[in-house]
C-alpha cells in the first residue's frame, strides 16, 4: 500500500503507480516485499534495491535463475523504473503511461529516484494519540492485523554493516504555525546551526545542541545519535539529515527528522531539557500474532512491550530504550513511560517501538543493535527524593524468555476489532451502494459468429442491456425531425430524454445505408466490452419490429469536426483545449490497441467519430468498422475497403492491409487536422492539389513550421508545443507502416517536454493528394461499399 493511502485513506492513481513498483522490483529479484525482512535482517526488498542502486550494484538485486537471460540495461532501467514508482511523495511517481514508454524506451533519461516511502517493507510509522488507539485495519484479509490511527511511512532497516549508506529516514514533523522568509535572518540562524551540528559530530558522545541568534530570531537545535553507531556512522547521518530537514520543511522555524541512526531538530524556542509530547509509533510487520504466547517479566515496566509481541514460546526478547542526555533520570523515566504505554499500536507485532524527540523504545526478535558498542545497563533508578540529575545515556537491554498467555488476549481483541471494523464497512459501502458489477461474458456473438442478433439474446447478456423500443420512441418524441442531431453511414442520429431526465444519444439504422446487420452486430459486440473514459459509452440497444437501434451517453458537444471546421465555432477551441483533445484521442486509441480485452483496430478514426462531452473532453465513437486481432495477431487483409478518404493508410487502401499502424496513419492526419483547423480531404482544392500532410511536411522542412497553425490559436498556442505536434503528425503519416510510432510512444512523445527525448526525422508523407481506392467486397453481392462521407471513388495520385 502507498504511505498517502494507508495514512488517510487518500488514494489516486499514483497509489496503483505505487503497488506496481513493489510488483516490479518483486519481479525482478524473485522475492517477496513482504517478508524480506526475515532473510535482510529487518530491512525490506524496497531499501535493499534503493541501497543496491545507488551503489551501482543494482544487477545484485536480480534473480539468479536470470543471470543466463537477461539483459542487463533493461534489468536496470526496470529497477531504475521501479525506485521511482515507489518514492514517498505521490507528486514524484511517474504516470502509468510514462512508466510504460520509459519501458519500451532505450534513449529516454531517467531521472533520480528518491529513497523508497517504505524503506524496509515491514514497519510503519504513526504519529500516535496520546488518548487513544484503537482503530483497526488489516492488509492481507485478516492475516496480518495492526492497531494504528494513522499509518505514515515505514521504518528502514537497523543493518550497521555499511556506515557509508546514506542515512535512512523514517518519519519527520513541521510545525506550520511559525513560519520564517526566505533570506530571513532566522534561516541564517538555523544554517548556522545546522552547520554547528554537522562540524561538532566528529567527537564527543553522539549528542550535541547549540543555540544561534538573538530574540526573536533565536535558533535552538539538538542532535543524538543512537548509541551503539560508531562517530563515523553518527557524522554521516546528521551531515544527511542536515540537508534533508531544511527541505521536507523548508519555511517552518520548528521541524523534527528522525533516522534510524539519529534525530535532528531546531526550534525557535529552548528544547534542551525539555520532554516534547509527540509520540511516532512503528511496528515491524513480520509474522503476527498466531499463536498463545505471554512473557514472565523481570520488571512490570515491560508488561506492555511484552504484551504487544508475537513471538513464539521460549523465544528471546531484545528491547532497546534511550534517552537524550539532557534529561532528568525522572524525565527519561516519563518519556520511557509514555512511550511504552503507546505501544498498543504494535499488538500482534514481533517487533516495533516508539519515537519521540527525547527518548525512543524498540524490541524485536533478533538483535537489531550493535551489543559490543553498548555498556551494561545502569542500576535501577534512585527514588524521587533521592534523584540526582544523570548526563549519561539512560539504556535499558533486556532479555526475556516467553511462555503462553498475552498472545491469545492479543488474538482474542484485534479479532473483535477487525470483526467491528468489517462489519461498520459493510455497513457503509451498503448505504451507498458501492457495489461492483461483476462482468460476465454474454452471448454477444464473437467475431466469425453466425448467430442472429436478435432481443432475445442480446437481452440474455449481463454485460449489456436492452431497451425497449416504445421507451427510446417516447424519448426521441417519435424520432422526431426536431430531435435529429446528424446522419452518417449507418443512419440518423437522435437526441432523447428518458423519464427520470438522462439524456442520450439513439443511432438508427437506415433501410438505405451501406451498412446493416454485420456493423450494428460488430458495434455492439466490441464497444460493449469497452470502458475507457476516451471512448463513448454504449447503453443498450433495441431490436424490435424490424428496428435496429443503438443507444448511447449523449454528447453535448456532438463531434470535432462541428466545431474544428466551422469558422464560428472553431474559435472556442483554443490551443489548450486542442491540446488536451489531441492527448485524449491518443489514449483511447492506444487503449484499444494494447490495453482492453480485445485488440482492436477502429479503422475509421476521423473527426466526425470524436465526440465532446461538456467539458469538450474526447471520445472515440463508431465501432462499426473495428476489427478484432488475436493477441498474436499484428496485420490482416481484407478485400473489403471500408473507411473515409483522406484517412486510410495507403497499405489499406492500396492493398486492403491493416494493422495498428492503419490507426496511427489516421491520428496523425487528424492531428494535423486539429492544429490547422483544415480538412485533408478537400484541401488540394485550396493548395492546387496539395494535401493538407505533404503542405504540413514541406513547412516543417523548411523551418516554417508555424505557418500551418490555424491563426485563431496564435494567441493562445505554445509555439513549442505546436511544433512538437506536428514533427508527431508527420511521423504517424509516414508512407512505411513500420517507420510510423505505435500510439503508447505517440502518448510519451506529448507528454514530453522535448528536452527529454529526441524525435526522429520524418520521411515524406504517404499521401501526396490525399485520395484513396475502395476495393470490391469478396462477397457475391454487388451492393457497393460506401464510406462515411459518401464520396465517389478516385484514384491514387503517385508523388
């Protein structure tokens, strides 16, 4: 889970980038996220690749079995891909859609990840209520159960074998009540100390605090190494932490950061000797708890820490306590304390603790400290009339052997919890109806299928409805003339309301079209299967009393071409719309290409089939001429031409070829369409018979390519994103299918900023006029095939 999700419930798409990341290094090394910690000594497979990498030595990390297989680039750039897709900061995880061309890409340069949000994979940091903790929720189902109110980021490992890595963060706080300016004399104060910090770690016990400035400027900062590092490993971690800090809190004049191997933190007020209520707990998420378990302490001050472990009968207990040497031996005994009260958010856990800015408390089943760098315990402290004050690191080891009690009543409560918690979420997603639709295939008949299309079994699916005709009758008012919104090949087009106000869009086949039974069956059969927010929703359809009818969302907006060709219109769509038009077609198609169920080719992309919804959002529309290629599937022939002039590739048209290349060819037409507000089919009219991809090409060869812009955008286009637009357009028209890009990297090469990836030299367009050729239909029938458009046939024109 992405820490943002598991935190407060906030979950995007970069959640899912997150899950994927983990999914990715998985794949690569062979290994388990969840678990990992049990072969790397607490540390999980996120920070051991993150380490691994920012050695150089990411090829550690793959799975031996690969060694023979592999390619070594692209297993690095999979675990370069991986570390950005799991870094803390949603903002800085890729999209799907780049993660995807990064993949299919050899020159894009990627940029530095940061350390991973979960650096071990197996522990979790919450800032913790001092009242209560008792909400539950479970990451497997039930297996693994955690108390927790807010789940925040994960613990790295405790490993000391290389003093050199950089420190490993695990949770930091800014107070945004005070703030200071930049070039303010408060953020010299707080560099100064930061540097004082930084210069003095290179002796002296592992605690060091300074002050800088004067009131109201005063800067007071702290640092504390933990005590079993040595001061090579302590000045590495303050020297990174020094940098971080300022960073994750860049204005605030009070900011904590805790590392595994230090705490840093400055203030506008004292903190020396002074005990801070703020709790992080974090719990190591091993095995939990499965079995009876209890512990015999030495001490009642352990009950709690013992309570809260997992571990097996007569297994060890290693417990770690600190405190800063500035305090009291009663106010280390207060923050112990409370600390240890808190660790009600590591029941059923093996191991875990709690932080805060004085003292911090762990246990765990091996031992995560460096034993030889620690001293013997001190004696038990004095009594409250005999305290003296102590400057010495108060450290308590401890180590219990366990027999069988606490492990059922941890059992027994976290399962009530997670029964209570199941049972109030049920509850909820009931009341508001969150329920998914399951999809099952229905007997929408496939590709080759001979079976009539008919109401009865068309209304037999559970993927799609049908209507009744008397409904869709009284919602288009009759089909009344007044409702009509357009006609195409396959008829008329009406606007109707339903009974409770939905308004949708009803398509009707006409007795005289081109197109019957086989393109109403193809359209349902395809776009019913279809979810894409790029592509147009089909409701349901109606065959009854010699009708044929399809029903869809309703467009307001109706098609592209309404508002793109009309010299009025054209004017409200502005670069920046345009733009977000050109990315939205990209992405339906390359759905249909390599993301849906089906492989499918649309074989008639055009403008008219772009439909706007109300926010002059793009969707693809007419499936009636898509065909279904098998997974392994990459070209088909076919005698039956279909499509509209000044769109086909040149190897469909010639020679009945199509591929997702076909497609392509038609994006880049239409892009170009969108950036010159101009059609194709019909400009060598204007251009003495040039088409509108070799006057676009020729511009772009001369270094004008500007001048192809439709000159109501000149105001609001970005001249850089123009060009980029049509250097994309001319390589998707290119006469060779396989020069032409496939639409995922079309998709890259928008969102790119052009700095990033260098776009190749376009050839001459296919289509020097524009024109193409409808080939006979291998049937017997003599019944014509008719384009969209409803044009007369002409020849190719060679360039």
């Amino acid at each position: 889970m992405a820490p943002e999700y598991a935190m407060e419930g906030l979950f995007s798409i970069k959640s899912d980038v997150f899950s994927f990341g983990v999914i990715l290094l998985e794949i690569v090394s062979g290994k388990k996220n969840n678990g990992f910690h049990l072969l790397k000594r607490g540390e999980s497979l996120l920070s051991f690749a993150w380490k691994l990498w920012s050695k150089g030595e990411g090829m550690e990390l793959i799975d031996q079995l690969l060694v023979p297989s592999c390619v070594v680039s692209e297993v690095l750039k999979c675990v370069h891909i991986g570390l950005l897709c799991v870094q803390a900061d949603p903002t800085d995880r890729p999209t799907m859609s780049s993660v995807i061309v990064m993949l299919a890409s050899d020159t894009i340069s990627l940029p530095h990840p940061m350390e991973p949000a979960f650096s071990v994979g197996r522990a979790v940091a919450v800032p913790i209520d001092p009242i209560s903790n008792d909400e539950v929720f479970s990451i497997n189902e039930g297996t693994e159960m955690t108390f927790i109110i807010l789940l925040v980021i994960v613990l790295s490992s405790f490993s000391l074998k290389s003093e050199a890595q950089p420190a490993s963060y695990i949770y930091h706080v800014c107070s945004n009540t005070t703030t200071f300016a930049v070039n303010s004399t408060y953020q010299a104060n707080r560099d100064t100390v930061l540097s004082w910090l930084v210069s003095n770690t290179t002796h002296g016990d592992g605690f060091y605090n300074t002050t800088a400035g004067s009131s109201p400027d005063t800067v007071y900062g702290i640092s504390h190494c933990r005590v079993d590092i040595s001061t090579s490993a302590c000045h590495a971690c303050i020297t990174f932490a020094s940098n971080d800090l300022p960073r994750r809190c860049p204005f605030e004049k009070t900011a904590i950061i805790w590392y595994e191997e230090c705490i840093l933190r400055y203030s506008n007020r004292s903190i020396v000797s002074v005990v801070d209520d703020i709790r992080i707990g974090y719990w190591l998420t091993g095995d939990d708890t499965q079995r009876n378990t209890s512990f015999t302490p030495q001490d009642g001050y352990f009950d709690q820490i013992v309570s809260a472990a997992a571990v097996m009968t007569t297994q060890t207990l290693y417990i770690l306590e600190q405190c800063t040497p500035d305090l009291s031996d009663t106010d280390c005994r207060i923050c112990l304390q409370r600390s240890i009260e808190s660790l009600s958010c590591c029941v059923g856990k093996q191991g875990g603790g709690v932080l805060n800015p004085s003292c911090n408390v762990r246990y765990d089943i091996y031992p995560f400290y460096n034993k030889t760098a620690i001293a013997p315990p001190p004696p038990a402290p004095a009594p409250e009339d005999q305290e003296t004050h102590n400057n010495s690191n108060c450290i308590t080891i401890l180590v219990a052997s366990l027999s069988a009690t606490f492990g059922l009543a941890v059992i027994s409560v976290s399962g009530f919890f997670i029964w209570r918690r199941r049972n109030s979420q049920e509850d909820r997603e009931n009341s508001q109806g969150g329920q998914l639709l399951d999809l099952v295939d229905g007997r929408i008949p496939n590709e080759h299928s001979t079976e009539t299309l008919t109401a009865e079994n068309v209304g037999k699916s559970q993927e799609f409805p049908s209507v009744q005709l008397d409904i869709l009758h009284a919602a288009t008012n009759g089909f009344s003339h007044n409702n009509k919104l357009g006609e195409g090949g396959f008829g008329p087009v009406y606007k109707g309301t339903l009974a409770d106000g939905k308004e949708i869009a009803v398509k009707r086949l006409s007795g005289t079209s081109g197109q019957g039974l086989v393109e109403l069956k193809n359209e349902v059969m395809l776009i019913a299967r279809l979810q894409h927010r790029n592509l147009v929703k089909l409701l349901g359809c109606c065959l009854e009393k010699n009708e044929n009818l399809l029903v869809y969302e309703f467009m307001p907006n109706r098609s592209l071409d309404v508002f793109l060709f009309d010299p009025n219109l054209a004017a409200q769509l502005d670069w920046q719309k345009r733009f977000i038009i050109i990315q939205g077609i990209a992405r339906g198609i390359m759905y249909l290409h390599e993301d849906s169920r089906l492989r499918i080719i649309h074989r008639d992309l055009k403008a008219s089939n772009v439909l706007l919804d109300h926010k002059m959002n793009p969707k693809i529309s007419d499936f009636g001429m898509a065909r279904i290629f098998g997974e392994d599937k990459n070209e088909a022939n076919t005698k039956r031409v279909v499509g509209t002039y000044g769109y086909m590739a040149p190897e469909y048209a010639m020679h009945g070829l199509f591929s997702i290349k076909s497609d392509v060819f038609s994006f880049g037409v239409l892009l170009l369409e969108i950036i010159s507000g101009t059609k194709n089919n019909g400009f060598h009219l204007l251009e003495s018979g040039e088409s509108l991809l070799t006057f676009a090409w020729k511009l772009w060869s001369r270094g004008a390519g500007m001048e192809l812009i439709d000159q109501r955008l000149v105001p609001s286009c970005v001249p850089s994103e123009v060009l980029k637009c049509i250097h994309i357009g001319l390589l998707c028209v290119q006469e060779d299918p396989a020069d032409r890009p496939t639409l995922s990297s079309v998709i890259y090469m928008l969102a790119s900023d052009g700095t990033s990836i260098s776009l190749p030299h376009p050839t001459e367009p296919a289509f020097s006029v524009g024109r193409a050729v409808a080939e006979p239909s291998e049937s017997n029938s003599n019944d014509g095939v008719c384009s969209f458009n409803e044009v007369t046939i002409s020849n190719f024109l060679p360039r």
